[in-house]
C-alpha cells in the first residue's frame, strides 16, 4: 500500500504535537497538577483541537482554517468550573490548545512548528520556578457566618480543619444570610499519592459551619 505525502505529513505532525504534549504535561506539570483529572482534560483539549484543525483545513468549502480558528477562540472563552482550577492549568491550558492549533495547520513549515514547540516547551522550563515547591490543594468554602478579616478566618480554618493553609481569599460576604464564601489554598504531603477529598474540591461548594 503505498502511503501519500499528505498522510506522511500528518503522521509527523501528529507525532510532534504528541511529543510536545508529553513533554509538557507528563514532564513539566505531571508532577505539580491541581487534580488528578487535569491531565487528562489537558490531553483531551489538545488532541480534539488538532483534530478538528486538520478536519477543517483539509475539508474544501464553507470549513475552511477560519471555521478552525473560530473553534478556537470559543475554547478559549470555555470556563473550566472546577474549584481547583489554578492560575497555572490556566496557562497549561493555553499552552495544549496552542500546540494543538499549531502543530495542526499544514501549511506552516516543518522547522517553524519545531522551533514554536521548543520556545514553548524552553519558556515553561525556564519560567516555572515552582516545580520543586510544595504541591498545594484549592478548596472553596461556604462558612455559616459572616467575616471579613482573612487572616482571622485563615487561623480559624487551620485550627478547625488541621490543614496547613498558604492563603485564604474571601470571595463575598452577605450580612444578611450571615454566610462568607471564600477559596483557600493549602499544602498538602508530596507522599500522598491522591487526596482523599479531591471529589469535592473538583465540583461542588463545602458548607463549612464555625
């Protein structure tokens, strides 16, 4: 069977996303992810973006590369709902999408989608200086009362909960139902493979009475 150069294109390119995808969140961010899902939506995001650019740029008529970076943008305005979602799958989740896009278009040359990847993959190694610092869990809560001094309700919520807690950011305080929403972000042990409570941090709003 012989094997088109257009197939063989794909193929490569297809392995170069692959290779840069592992790179950047088997290596780089594995180790640090806010959740045990992240990975997975991280991959997810990259590979359905790469193959719906090739479907689109190798489809003649109204789907066309502009249809694909339509699709894009409207990834791009997607808001992840999870509560552990943090600053740095943010710029992860940027990071997949583009080599997706990327490594996706035909028409660029081979040694410019090289040299895009490396920059990228080079600009998060250098960059990202928290890799060796401690792996931290975010929690949104919901407390039975009203307050307005974070550092009050982070000493409260230490004491309470027995957890050692990095910051606490209190989100909206409503005097009237008595109630203080807040998302705080705490240390976990590197030794603990999975927390045990990671359900609920991924979805759903703790109601936390003190």
């Amino acid at each position: 069977m012989i094997v088109s150069a257009d197939a063989v294109a794909l193929l490569g390119r297809a392995g170069l996303d692959l290779l840069t995808l592992l790179i950047l969140v088997g290596w780089l961010y594995r180790g640090q992810q806010s959740v045990r899902s992240m990975p997975l939506a991280f991959a997810s995001l990259n590979v359905g973006i790469f193959a719906a650019v090739t479907a689109f740029t190798s489809t003649p008529g109204v789907l066309t590369a502009g249809l694909g970076f339509g699709l894009f943008a409207i990834l791009q305005m997607i808001r992840l709902r999870s509560t552990a979602f943090t600053v740095k799958d943010v710029a992860f989740t940027f990071l997949v999408l583009i080599t997706g896009l990327i490594n996706a278009l035909p028409d660029l040359d081979w040694q410019l989608v090289v040299a895009l990847d490396a920059a990228m993959i080079l600009a998060v190694a250098v960059t990202d200086t928290g890799r060796d610092a401690k792996i931290t869990r975010v929690m949104r809560l919901t407390l039975d009362k009203a307050y307005s001094d974070p550092v009050e309700v982070q000493a409260m919520l230490q004491e309470r909960l027995g957890l050692a807690i990095e910051s606490v950011v209190i989100k909206e305080i409503d005097f009237v139902r008595d109630t203080t929403d807040l998302r705080l972000s705490y240390f976990i042990d590197p030794a603990w493979s999975q927390p045990t409570s990671e359900e609920m941090f991924d979805d759903s709003e703790g109601i936390f009475r003190a």
